[in-house]
C-alpha cells in the first residue's frame, strides 16, 4: 500500500502532463472542420475568449479541487461536501467509459502509422480501406490492445517516472511535428494559401449562436474538464506551484495546438478539394482516417508525411490515454488501498472488456445498437454528452453556492494573490453553469440528429 501520495516534480512536468491530456484527438479531428464550418476567424475569436474565461474558471476549479483535498474525484467531492459525492462518481466513472473506446481509436492510429511506415500510402488511401479495416473482427483487436497495453505501461511506471517523463518528451515532439506538417502543406500544395485565408479571414455572414455554441463545447471536451483528469492531476501538484500561471500555460499549449492542427489539415484539404466547402465539412474518423490519408497521397513526398502525421496522432492520442488511465487508477488505489500495479492491471482488464464491444461493434456485432448508435459511439455519446456536462454543472453549484467560491479561492492564493479571483467568482456562479446546460442539451439535440454542430 502507497503511504505517501505521489507528485509531480514541478510546474513544467505537472502543465506538460496536462496538456498532454487535453490536447488529443479532439484538436485534430474536431477543431479544424468547427473552424471551417463556423466561419474560420470569428470561430477562432469565440473560441479565444471563452478560453480564457469558461475554460479557465472551470479548469482552476477542478485542479485546486485536487490539491486542496490530496484525493481523487471520489474523495474529494466527499471530503468538501458530502452531498455532492454522487459528483465524484461521475468524474469517476467517465474516464472508465472513455479510456476503452479512445484506445480503440488509438489502435486503428497505430494501424495507420504502421501503413505509412511500411509503404502502403496509395492502399491505405483506397475509398473503402478504412471501412473494410474497422469492419475486420481480428486485426482492430490486436492493434486496440496493443495501445492499451502501452497505456498502462507508462501508467504503471508512476507519476514522475512515467507520465511526466513520457509528457516531457512527447508534446514538444508533437508541437515540432504539426508545426512541420502545417509548413511543408503550406509550402508545397498548390492552393493551399487559399486555405490559410479561408481559415484565418472572418466570415462574419456564418457568425451565429451556434458559433459560440461549438466553440463552447469544443473548448469543454478538449480540456478534459468534468472526467475527475484535473482533479487527480491537481491532488499530485506540490503546494509551491502556482494554479493560476499553471493554467493559462495549459490554455496556451492546448489551444496553441487546436489552432495549429487548423492551420495544417485546413490548407490542405481546401488544396486538395479546390476550395469545395463539403470536404472540409468531414469531421471525427471520417476526416482523419479517409480525407487525409488521400490528400497525402496527391502531396509530395506524401508517404513521409503521412507516416509524420500519424506519428503526431499517436503522441497525443496516447498522452490522452495516459491521463483517462491514470484518473481510474487514482480512484481504485484511494477507494480500494490498491497498490499502483494491482490498479494498472484491473483497468488494463476492465477496458479490455469494455474495448471489445467497440472493436467488435464495427464487425460481428454491427447489427446491434442503442439508440441506434453501435457501442463506441453510444459510449461517447453518454460520457461527452451527458454525463460530463451534468458533472461540470453539478461542480459549479457546489462550488459556487455551497462551498463558496473562497474555498477555492484560498488554495489558489497559497501561491500569492489570485488576479482573476472576480472573474473566476462570476463565472463559476452564473456563466458557467448557464454554457454548461447550453452544452449539454446542444450536443444531446446534435446526435439526434435535431441540429447539427
């Protein structure tokens, strides 16, 4: 049994690692088809200011949660106030659904580097590849598996030997890498300026409500607020370190990356389709796993660049996967008194089960669905679009009419004095909750199909 909580070395490991988790699959495969629908500039305005405001208060809420108390979702939501330790469960149990599913998709990344690797460029660019893939009842198993392994590898490895070590060296290789990709489309893809202009200028005529309501939900999933990450990365930040500066960090790096992923897949995909507003529509799997893979196909020297590419998923992908792992293994170790290894392989088991639904929900079990949805999407549907809006909500009562917002405050001030404590205060009481309950009944209204985000 671990008899002393543990932490990350400082404030460069503790921010690295949670960018790491929230910068991951959403930056890439969401945020650039929300700009290109939404506009281009003004959606990246909406999107800054909300940053900076919701996403801030909400963040420095979770991760002072966690260092206040030393505990992870669970126990801190018990130990503030024990009507909302129902809150805790929820922060728990999130992460368990996600981790399964994500490794799926981590796997079919995995599958795609090694294609790319291997020379199979022009196959893998093949208008039924990815279909006939997923639809295969063998090979996603072993690829989903191997990704999960790895996961809880690094997990199993500890905080500062493992997660902070991986996050150190794999997010400033992600930034060098998207940064690379992003310059060479530009450079050497005719019309791909075109893209940069159509990504960068305001289209103030697609300005709408809507506008700022997919930024909201984007900025929400892509911080990884309300899955219990930032609470149990918080209870692992020594009391030196500062919430306030550690945060905006994390804002700068996770939308730094989110803008980044725009300006490379963007450029490329208006290139590829000369200007046709319909591919750049594409968004999720269908982007990243059936556009791209042709337009590094028309691209010179697009085999490496794939392979670069992929290589970049894979680093934020498993960055993410590491923090969903790390968040349940936290939770068994401080409800159950498990050693770190015991809890490592009790998730590895539990998502190997939970996986296999997804993995074979494309193949064998296609014909079996809830809510019409074949199993990844149902889970991502009731752990994205309910159960995490219903958490973060829930967060913000308590914090903003229980415990107060001082409770908060007091841990943030430990480092000297919190200069966006009004902000804070104002948001966590009113606009929040108000955003969150906008997130949570657009996203349900989207996936039946009512609206479209």
């Amino acid at each position: 049994m671990e008899t002393q909580r543990s932490s990350f070395s400082g404030k460069i490991g503790f921010v690295l690692a949670c960018a790491g988790s929230a910068v991951g699959l959403g930056n890439i495969w969401r945020f650039p088809y929300l700009a290109a629908k939404y506009g281009g500039g003004i959606f990246l305005l909406v999107y800054l200011i909300l940053a900076i405001t919701f996403g801030f208060a909400l963040m420095v809420c979770e991760i002072a949660i966690g260092r206040k108390t030393g505990l992870s979702a669970i126990g801190a939501f018990k130990t503030l106030d024990k009507r909302f330790t129902l809150v805790g469960y929820l922060g728990a149990i999130v992460p368990m659904i996600i981790l399964p599913y994500y490794c799926v998709i981590g796997g079919w990344v995995i599958k795609y580097l090694f294609g790319f690797i291997s020379g199979q460029g022009t196959k893998i660019a093949g208008d039924s590849y990815f279909g006939n893939y997923i639809g295969d009842a063998s090979e996603p198993f072993v690829w989903f598996f191997i990704f999960l392994a790895l996961t809880a590898v690094i997990v199993m490895l500890g905080v500062q030997k493992g997660i902070e070590k991986v996050s150190k060296i794999m997010m400033p290789v992600l930034v060098i890498l998207i940064v690379f990709i992003a310059t060479y489309t530009i450079i050497t893809m005719d019309g791909a300026l075109g893209g940069v202009v159509y990504y960068f200028k305001p289209d103030f005529s697609k300005f709408s409500i809507m506008t700022v309501v997919a930024a909201m939900g984007q900025l929400f999933y892509s911080m990884s607020l309300a899955m219990g990450i930032m609470i149990t990365f918080g209870s692992y930040m020594k009391k030196d370190v500062s919430i306030e500066k550690s945060v905006r960090h994390i804002e700068i790096f996770d939308t730094g990356i989110a803008f980044l992923a725009g300006l490379m897949i963007i450029p490329a995909v208006f290139a590829f389709s000369n200007g046709d507003e319909a591919a750049l529509a594409q968004k999720g799997a269908g982007l990243m796993f059936e556009t791209l893979p042709k337009v590094f196909e028309t691209m010179p020297g697009g085999s490496v660049i794939g392979a670069v590419f992929f290589i970049m998923v894979f680093f934020a992908a498993l960055t993410s996967s590491i923090s969903l792992t790390e968040t349940v293994v936290s939770v068994l170790q401080d409800k159950l008194k498990l050693k770190r290894y015991s809890a490592c392989v009790s998730v590895l088991i539990l998502s190997l089960i939970l996986g296999t639904l997804s993995v074979f929900g494309y193949s064998i079990w296609s014909s079996f669905k809830i809510l019409g949805l074949q199993f990844l999407d149902f889970f991502d549907f009731i752990s994205n679009n309910i159960l995490m809006p219903v958490g973060a909500f829930l967060t913000c009562v308590m914090v903003g009419y229980f415990i107060k917002p001082v409770s908060i405050i007091e841990e943030v001030e430990l480092n000297g004095k919190f200069k966006e404590k009004k902000l804070f205060s104002v948001m966590v009481r009113y606009i929040a909750p108000l955003c969150l309950m906008v997130i949570l009944i657009s996203s349900v209204l989207d996936v039946f199909g009512v609206i479209k985000i």
